[in-house]
C-alpha cells in the first residue's frame, strides 16, 4: 500500500513534515481571519446595525450571529483548503511529490508512507 489514510495519522508523521504542513495551513489561516473581521463589519454596516451594539438589542440577534458564524467557518475552511492547495504546489514545484501525489497528501490526507516516523 503506497498511501495511508485515517484521520489521527498526522499525529504519526515525522515532525518536519508536520511543520511544514503546518506553515501552510497558517498560510491559509491567517488570511481567513481577516477576511472574516472584514466580512463581520461590513455584515454588521450592511444590516444597519452598529458595530458593537450588544446581540440582545438587534432584532433576530441570535440568527443574525448564527448566520455570522456559519459565514465564518465556510471562509474558514475555504483558507484552510487554500493553504493546503499551496503546499500540494510546493511539493509538486520542489519535485518532492508529484501533483496528484501531493494533492492526496495535503488536501486528502492520504500521506506517503515514507513521511511517517516509525
């Protein structure tokens, strides 16, 4: 078997590789985080409610935060998945893996069997 697959594996792999997923993903995330800040205000300016007006007082406060936090967690995955495409490029640019192996090691997580530590 060339690749591995379960969802607790990245806790198995050699802690270079670790890192070096990692650097990606907080490439991705960090983005996202300001994309979401943005979103949250302008959100908040497009409904005609003032930024820092507590939830209680807004009609619907309690949708209008959900609808906030799911919008927030689709542009979340959204940044993660983009640092994640990066790093498939990366691999594939360095010639460490071939695009369509290191798409299945950073997108799928179905790792190489030599990254991980035995």
């Amino acid at each position: 078997m060339i690749f591995k697959s379960r969802i607790f594996d990245f806790y198995k792999l050699k802690p270079s590789i670790k890192n070096e997923i990692s650097v990606f993903l907080v490439i991705g995330f960090i983005p996202s985080m300001y994309l979401i800040g943005k979103f949250g205000y302008q959100f908040q300016i497009w409904l005609g409610v003032e930024p820092g007006t507590p939830i209680r007082q807004i009609e619907n406060g309690f949708w209008l935060t959900a609808l906030l936090v799911l919008c927030a967690m689709v542009i979340m995955a959204c940044g993660l998945f983009a640092g994640a495409v990066l790093h498939a490029l990366y691999l594939a640019i360095t010639g460490r893996l071939s695009l369509s192996k290191a798409f299945a090691a950073t997108v799928l997580n179905k790792y190489p069997v030599h990254w991980f530590k035995f």
